[in-house]
C-alpha cells in the first residue's frame, strides 16, 4: 500500500501521473450481481470514498462528482467487472469515465516472468486481495501500489529494451483506442504514440532470431485488421522471457485467445521454407534430438515402411502438429518420440505436455534419465510420492518450470491435479504404453500415441 514514506520513493514523475488517478474497487454480490459497497480513493488518499449498504446510492453520487475532476479512473480488472457492474447502476458515468486504466492487463506486460512471482500475496484468480475479504478502501488503495510497481517496470524496460514499450504502446491502443493505456505508455516513454511503421520496425527487431519470419510478416499484416494487438502485445512479452519460468496467466488464455495461438504461429509452425533459419534450427528433428540429448541421429532401427528410422518419422509428425501412434518394440527408444516434441514446444510457447504412463515404478527412471541428460524439467505425480513431493512437483507445473508431467491415469481423478492443469496450455497428450489401455478396449503392442491439442 502506498504510504506518505513509499510513497516519497517514487519518482516526481509518476507521482504527478499517480494524482491524476481515482482508484474505484467494487464489492459485487456474485449471485445478485448487485454492488453493495464500494471505494474510490484518490493517490493522496484525502477523500476517500467509502460506501455501503443504505448509504451506497449518496455514494455514488459523490463518486459521479470526483470523477468529474479526473482523468483516470483505475483499477484491478476494472475494465471487464468494476466498470460493467457500474455502467449498469449508472450508465450516464460512461460519458465522464473516458480513459481508464486496467491494472490487471498491465501486469503480465510489466512483469513476464511469472505473474504469480509478482504480487502473489495480492493475486487470486486475477483479482487483488488486501488480505481482508470485502475491504474495497484497502483493495483501492493498493492498486495505487500495483500502478507504481508497474510505472517503474515499464521505465526500466524503457531503458533497457525501448522497442518492447514501444511496440506495446502501440498494439494495446490498436482498434478501440483506449485512451487510459495510451495515457500510461506515453508518460513513460515521454512521446506520444508510434505510428505503424515506427511499431512494425520495433517488433521485426524486437524478435529477429526468436521466431519464424515469414510468420510474423503474416501476423503483423493481420494485427490492424483483427483487433489483436493486445494478444500480440501478450504473445511478445512471453517471447521475451522464453525459456524461463514464465507462463501465461490462465485469464490472458482465456480473454485472449488469440494470444497462444500466435505464440504457436510465430514459432512452433513451421514454414517448411528450407532457408529460413528458426524453422531450420527449431523445428528440425535431428536438431532437436541433437540439443537436448546431444545425438547426431535417431535410431536406423526400426524403420518406417519406406525404410526411414521409425523413431525420426515419429517425432517429426509430433512436431509437426499431427496426432501420432507409434508402435515400437521394448527397449528402441520409444520415451524420445514424445520427449524431444514436448520439448520443443515447451521451449517455443511454454506448453505442457502430459504422459499418461500406468507404469508407476518407471516414472521416476523416466526423470531421472532426463535428469541424466541435464532436463530438469520433466517432473511425476504419482501414488507412490509423500505429500511434500507432490506439493512440489505440483508447483513446478503451475509455476510453469514444468515441460513434462508424468502421472498414472487414475490421477486424473484428482481435484489437485486437474486446478493445476487448468493452469497451463496442454501441447501434447501422450499415452505411453498405449497397449495397456487394451483396458479400455483398443490396441495391443507396446505403443505411445501422442495427440495435439488444437
Ligand atoms: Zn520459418
């Protein structure tokens, strides 16, 4: 929260900014939709807004009244719930509230490397928590803190990497100009928005070598067209923190669909373009095979019918986005037709990939011998771990640190396990030992069959 002494650390410029912001926080009845207490408060916290129950309608003049005087109504996922269940008690407030600023948009921009790292005490399901539940002066209060931390991000981006603020700038006041986040990106960048070209130029540079190049053209021929910019502004940020513990926060998933989808797009689709480097480099099998395990080629044995090593057809069609059932025998290396595609997609858009494996007593020498190769991220879940073993494991996959989760198929009962799913974007369903799901009545042979998730 932001107290006279934090508060004299921010710099003189964003405090100048900050005062020129009403933060509102709602509390909303979910089964009535109805509010029945509320808070606006302003930077300096001098008059403060707080109502509720009887006195709620007197309060909503009062707030009709400060926003008059403002520029920036502001607030955590205000956007999407304050202002809807607002508009809808008083809907003349739509003319005064002309620039609003969504904390909660800003943040997986501010901060990409692992949203749930940044302010995790206040985050739930997107939404802050003081700590109290119904407390909308205390909420309020604290997205004033969320709006400084973000300035300060966004300044030291502005600093180290200016094309990002730019391109941002620019895509998230594509279409439906949202005057609030222009107000946001020009204060730190000191310059008023980009113009095409300028924000073009920043995104070619910003992921030269970080994606398909033929793909971005296509994306960013799409992007004034499409109302994607937010999306794309999403799928940049990831971009810039791959290969870390990053995900993208469930709710951008789910808003912003498009989101993943020019993630996957941009770099895990390959343009079959021989003389494009990222799909040459990225998504080629051998030299996939020969980056994380360190092989020069797959096994000759066994062979497809057009005498090309099995394991190499496998793998190719995996990374190719094709469903695949590979029937190997014992002991020809059937783990790597599944370990180098989940690999690879989740070094190139962070998605998890989930084997189904019945076999309890091999999943922890499935970790181990990637352990060997120096992979970390595969982790297990299984009925054989204590509590604290599965706590983390379970951990890792929700942080994003997981690539692979090895779990039997009666987990997939477990409450635990299916919230922690719901946390990730599934890039690959495999059932190893295919075979024993003769169960179920299908196919025997030892086998592992791998599906996309489209
Ligand atoms: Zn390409």
């Amino acid at each position: 929260m932001i107290d006279p002494d934090t508060s004299s650390l921010l710099p003189q410029k964003h405090r100048a900014f900050l005062k020129r912001c009403l933060s509102i926080d709602l509390e909303v009845n979910p089964k009535t939709a109805r509010i029945f207490a509320f808070a606006a408060v302003p930077f300096d916290q001098s008059r403060s807004i707080v109502s509720k129950g009887e006195r709620i309608e007197a309060g909503f003049d009062r707030l009709e009244q400060a926003l008059n005087g403002i520029e920036h109504p502001i607030g955590h996922n205000l956007l999407q719930h304050d202002m809807t269940h607002l508009l809808a008690r008083r809907p003349r407030l739509a003319r005064t509230i002309q620039a609003p600023i969504d904390t909660l948009w800003l943040n997986p921009l501010a901060f990409p490397r692992n949203p749930y790292h940044h302010l995790v005490k206040h985050y739930h399901d997107g939404r802050l928590q003081a700590g109290h539940l119904n407390d909308p002066e205390l909420d309020a209060k604290l997205v004033f803190q969320v709006l400084a931390n973000q300035l300060e991000a966004f300044d030291q981006l502005n600093r180290d990497t200016p094309d990002a603020v730019l391109a941002y700038h620019w895509l998230t006041t594509l279409g439906d100009l949202l005057p609030g986040f222009d107000a946001v990106f020009s204060h730190v960048r000191g310059i008023e928005r980009p113009t095409q070209p300028e924000a073009f130029t920043a995104i070619r540079r910003l992921v030269r070598s970080k994606v398909c190049e033929k793909r971005l053209e296509q994306v960013l021929s799409r992007l004034d067209r499409a109302n994607i910019g937010w999306s794309m502004a999403y799928a940049l940020s990831w971009i810039s923190v791959s290969g870390g513990d990053s995900v993208m926060p469930p709710w951008v998933r789910a808003k912003f669909k498009e989101a993943s989808l020019i993630l996957r797009h941009l770099r895990d689709t390959s343009c079959k373009d021989p003389n494009c480097k990222w799909c040459a480099e990225q998504n080629d099998p051998v030299a996939a095979l020969q980056r994380w395990f360190g092989f020069d080629a797959f096994r000759p044995q066994p062979q497809d019918p057009s005498g090309h090593s099995l394991q190499e057809r496998i793998v190719d069609e995996a990374m190719g986005g094709n469903s695949v059932l590979g029937i190997l025998p014992t002991g020809t290396g059937k783990s790597v037709c599944y370990q180098i595609p989940a690999l690879t997609k989740f070094d190139k858009t962070g998605a998890l990939s989930v084997v189904i494996s019945p076999l309890v007593a091999l999943m922890s020498d499935q970790v181990q011998g990637m352990e060997r190769a120096g992979i970390s991220s595969s982790v297990t879940v299984n009925g054989m771990m204590s509590m604290p073993e599965r706590q983390d494991a379970l951990e890792k996959v929700r942080m994003g640190d997981a690539s692979i989760l090895i779990i039997s198929p009666e987990q997939l009962r477990s409450t635990s396990i299916r919230t922690t799913l719901k946390q990730r974007e599934i890039g690959l369903w495999v059932l190893d030992e295919a075979h024993c799901v003769s169960k179920w009545g299908m196919i025997s042979g030892p086998t592992t069959a791998m599906s996309r998730v489209s």
